[in-house]
C-alpha cells in the first residue's frame, strides 16, 4: 500500500513526559499517515511503551501535542479514544481467561454492533483469526500464540482505523509469527493504520514501511527498514554491532 502522499492520522509534536526526574519521552515528533505499517523500535527504555500509553490516555503528556485525524486528545478520555477509531493490543494478552473465545469475541464486538449484527462479526473474526475450532474453548487453555490471535481479533472488533500492537510476536515461535505477520498485512490491507513496537527484526523487515528509532527518550533516526540497517549510529546502540 502506498501511503507516503495520504493525510496523517496521527501526529506527535514535540511530546514529552517526565516521572519526577525521569525524562521517559523527550521532545519527540511522529507522524502516521492513513493506511501505514509503521514500526517503532530502540533499547529497553527508549519510551516506546510510554507513547503508547499517551496516545491511549493512560498516561498525559507532560508536554507537547498528540493530534488524531487533525483532532487534540488532550482531555479526551480513554473510552472515547476508543469510540474514535484507536484500538490497542498490548504484549501481555489482556483476554478473559476464565471465558470462551466466543464469549471474548462477544464481549468485544457488542460494544459496536447490534444484536442483528453480532453473531456474523464474531463469526467473521473466528474464521479470520483461524479461532472457529476453538469457538468453545476455554482461553485459559489456549497456546500463548492463540491467545495472541484471539486478542488481535478482539481488537479490531471495533473497526478501528488506527490499530496499535505491542511486540505482537513476543514469546512466538516461527509458525507463528509468520502467522500473525500475514494477518497483521491482510488487516492493514483492509485499512487499517498500523503502528507496532517491535524487537525482531526479521519480523520488522517483513512488515515495517517506515520504522522509527527511539533512544533514551529521544527520536533517533527514522526511515525505511533498509535506512535504518543501513544507519551505522543505529546499529551501533541498537543493533548490536560496531
């Protein structure tokens, strides 16, 4: 999908938030345009999560301005962000484990469709997220991978536009991740924008139209992923190499 001529959907200018003495995010400025895959990625502590977080409303920026669809969320509370389009999934699954996945599935689409409607959404995320023979399981005995999936589903339940996954892979095995890698580009080809935060650069590289690097709060560089590879600052503080 080519994006880099569409409008912004999401826009950062000069964010930052303190905890005390602590500098998590330091003037930091991003923009997301409609329909990108777009990868946010740095050391432990860079402030990836933490935007995250101010774009939720979970945390308020200490400064700056985040913008969605040309409109402040200053003051806007975290439900309706929500009603608004922006959706999360964050690393640990945050489903309902004593619950089916259809019960899960339920919880998260009724919020936006009719009764009418309903059953053919649920049954719409159970063929798409390869849930249907798990439609009776319950989620305390799924794989970390199928929890992942059925989260992924819960999250989209809403019709987002603007869809944030946090390490979406972590802890899966190749199977997997090649898995929810094919369903993270068949859910943004549906136009869905898409900002991630990953460690795995092969899943980065498959996926990522631009990537931007974080480093102690600050943004560090931004690019393709072959800019990024390319960029000998990069790989020395992030990659690992010298």
């Amino acid at each position: 999908m080519q994006v880099q001529n569409s409008e912004p959907i999401l826009k950062l200018s000069n964010v930052g938030k303190s905890f005390g003495g602590l500098r998590a995010v330091d003037e930091v400025d991003l923009v997301i345009r409609k329909g990108e895959l777009h990868c946010l990625i740095g050391p432990n502590g860079a402030g990836k999560s933490t935007i995250f977080k101010m774009i939720m409303g979970i945390f308020d920026p200490s400064d700056g301005q985040i913008l969605y669809k040309g409109k402040s969320l200053a003051h806007m509370k975290k439900w309706d962000r929500f009603k608004e389009g922006i959706s999360i999934k964050m690393q640990v699954p945050g489903v309902f484990g004593d619950l089916t996945v259809y019960e899960n599935l339920r919880i998260a689409a009724q919020r936006t469709y009719s009764k009418k409607a309903l059953e053919e959404k649920i049954n719409y995320l159970l063929e798409e997220f390869n849930l249907t023979h798990l439609k009776g399981e319950t989620v305390n005995n799924l794989s970390h991978g199928q929890q992942q999936s059925l989260e992924m589903g819960m999250a989209i339940a809403n019709d987002p536009t603007l869809l944030l996954l946090d390490e979406p892979v972590a802890g899966m095995g190749p199977e997997e991740t090649q898995f929810i890698s094919n369903l993270i580009k068949k859910i943004n080809n549906n136009g869905i924008t898409i900002l991630f935060i990953d460690h795995d650069m092969e899943f980065v590289r498959s996926l990522a139209q631009q990537v931007t690097v974080l480093h102690l709060g600050k943004k560090f560089a931004e690019g393709t992923i072959e800019d990024i590879e390319n960029n000998e600052k990069v790989v020395e503080i992030y990659l690992g190499q010298s």
